[in-house]
C-alpha cells in the first residue's frame, strides 16, 4: 500500500502582525531576508527528499505570516524546488495563505502557473472599523477586490476565514459578515472564535478585554454559524470547518486523520514514521544553520502507542463524523473499547458521544464542550 505524507510549508513574514495572532510570524523583514530565507527552504526541501522518497504527497500548504507577501517569483521556486524532490501527486491539493492587503492579479497568475490550486483568504469581518481595531492591513473593499481577482485567475476551490467573539462585536454585526461571505459563494468558509492567547496585544489591553462578547452572546454566534451555513449548503466536518460538498480540506483532514506530515520552514512540525520533531523559531538562527550545514531539529520524540492511540481519538473526534473502530483496530491491533471502553459507556451515558455503526462521534452537545470531553482520551 502506498504511503502519503502532507507537506507544510512555514512563511513567517507579515506586513504588520495582528493584535489578536501568536503564530510564528515577523513583521517589517527586509527583502534581502526574505530571499535567504526562501533560498534555505529550497535547500531544506532537497534534504528532506531521502526521508520521504517512498511517500506521495497529496497535500501542500503554504501558510504563515503571510505567505502572499512573497513576490510570485519566489512562491514559484519554491514549489519548483517541491516537484523536483518530492513525488507530487497528479490531484494534490495546493494551498497557499493569502491576505486581501497582498494579493495582485500578477501573483495570482503566478500561484496558478505553479500549481497552486487553493487559495485560503484572511478575512476575519467585513466591517472596517473591527479590521483596524484587529490590525488588519486590508479593508473590506480589498478584500472584494482580491476575491474577485482570484476567480478571474480561474481559482475554484476558495477558502474565507472569519471570526467571531470579537471585541466590540454584535450578533448583528457577526450575521452580517457571515451573510455577505455566504453571498461571495466560496467552496469552504472557516469560521473561528476568537480565543486570547498570552503575549499577544490583545491579552495585555484592558480596553480590548473589556469589549470582548459576553460567553452567551459568543455561544449565540456559534449556534448562528451552524445553523446559516447548513441552510446555505455547507457541510460542517469539523469544529470551526464548513464546505461545499467535496471541498473538505484535504490538508487539514489529514492532521486530523493522522497522515503522516512534514513541515518546512522555522517553527514547523513534523511526524514522519512515528517520531515527532520541530524546527527551531529563530529565523534568523534557522537561516545561519541551514547555511552552516547544521541541524535546525528541536524536540525530537519518537510517539509511544499510547500517545498514537491518544492522538487517535483526540484529533479524530474533532471531525463531525468522529472516528472508526475498524481504523483503529487496524492501526493499533486493538479493539477500541478494550482501551477506552469505561470512558466510552460514561461519556456516552452523558450523552457527549454517540455510536454509529462503526464510528464513534460527537454529539451536539459533546461538540458544544469539546475540550473536557477530549481530554478524557489523554492517559
């Protein structure tokens, strides 16, 4: 049987970082740093090829920072690099991270040409006042701009990120974006709550703090969200996920599948053949190291069964249709009740899970408080 692996792709540069964002990302880089920076990706890509020359890749995603900030022309060497190392496959899923503030009709000819296939777009909310308040560089007539843009170029698999639990945000100012993204017809919508993460702007504002929804209103939100989206044709398959039939993310599925994964790039993760393992943060030190012939390799683990089996069921049963026995079985030469069958029978007395033939999944109610209910898998 052949083996796949997903190919994530770190671009850790931005205009201006958001107020609300904790991923690895650096905002005002030179150029200069940006080409050495690509330059050393494409010579991570020709050292990885040994380890994964017996995988097909049918996922890549180019994600930051802002990965739509790079000229085209390098987007394009990277993904050179890619086909030339790695055993592409002919229907992979291609994705790249955009913001409406970065995008052109010349770079996405370019993604085109280069086999992009998927463009992921920044929104986050279709009122003005709540970008700036965010620090979005974009507003929402660029963002039109941009999507329209992408359509021309002949994009048809467009993914729009929204958010909701915004600080000074309404219902009724929640429903209007949802409504007018709705109308704009993308293949998938994700639609994220707000979450404070320390060290952010936001965490350290008062003012912001102060504005956040209450956790009824937020709650009202989610419900709306589900309830909009399913009327509209999209299917939601994970938590914060929805898509037009067949336009599930294939990348994303495959984390939450657990498929092998391999990240390029400073702060990304790998699993590959049981062990886990991440890249250094510093770019600059990623840069200098990969340069140098050095290793870039942080918190190298390889996974105990235990830790697989946990990974299973709490990675899986985030999607809707949750895990399946037979999978499990298979993957592990173990029944899943033999492991897990007390949480099983109380979680599903408490009607937070259910059985479904040969699937284990979620219910509404065990969706609306997710985190205790999968925290019961870790051992």
């Amino acid at each position: 049987m052949k083996k796949y692996v997903s190919l994530y792709v770190h671009i850790p540069f931005c205009v201006v970082k958001c107020k609300y964002c904790d991923f690895l990302s650096f905002d005002g880089e030179s150029y200069g740093t940006m080409l050495r920076y690509v330059d050393c990706l494409c010579q991570e890509i020709k050292m990885y090829a040994p380890i994964v020359a017996d995988y097909g890749v049918r996922s890549i995603f180019i994600g930051g920072g802002t990965p739509s900030l790079l000229d085209e022309s390098l987007i394009t060497n990277i993904m050179a690099f890619i086909r030339r190392y790695f055993h592409v496959e002919k229907n992979a899923e291609v994705t790249i991270e955009a913001n409406p503030g970065t995008l052109r009709h010349q770079k996405l000819n370019g993604y085109k040409a280069a086999g992009i296939n998927r463009i992921s777009i920044g929104l986050q909310s279709c009122d003005d006042d709540m970008l700036k308040k965010l620090g979005r560089i974009h507003n929402f007539d660029q963002f039109v701009a941009s999507y329209n843009a992408a359509r021309r170029a002949g994009f048809q698999n467009i993914n729009i990120d929204i958010m909701s639990g915004l600080p000074g945000q309404t219902i009724h100012t929640y429903v209007d974006t949802l409504s007018r993204v709705i109308e704009f017809g993308p293949e998938h919508i994700s639609a994220y709550s707000l979450s404070i993460e320390e060290g952010t702007p936001f965490a350290k504002d008062p003012q912001i703090l102060s504005e956040l929804p209450p956790e009824m209103v937020d709650r009202r939100m989610y419900e709306i969200t589900k309830q909009l989206l399913a009327a509209h044709g999209y299917d939601r398959y994970e938590f914060s996920n929805y898509a037009k039939p067949g336009k599930e993310c294939r990348h994303n599925l495959g984390y939450w599948d657990r498929v092998e994964y391999l990240g390029i790039g400073a702060g990304s993760s790998s699993l590959i053949k049981g062990e886990r393992f991440d890249h250094i943060r510093d770019r600059k030190a990623y840069i200098e190291k990969i340069r140098n012939g050095e290793s870039i390799l942080i918190d190298r683990e390889i996974l105990s069964v235990e830790s697989q089996m946990e990974e299973f069921m709490y990675l899986g049963l985030r999607k809707v249709e949750g895990v399946s026995r037979t999978d499990f079985q298979n993957c592990f030469g173990k029944n899943v009740d033999d492991v897990y069958g007390k949480i099983l029978d109380k979680l599903e007395e408490e009607q937070l899970l259910e059985f479904s033939g040969d699937r284990i999944r979620l219910t509404h109610r065990g969706m609306d408080v997710s985190n205790c209910v999968l925290a019961e898998f870790l051992f």
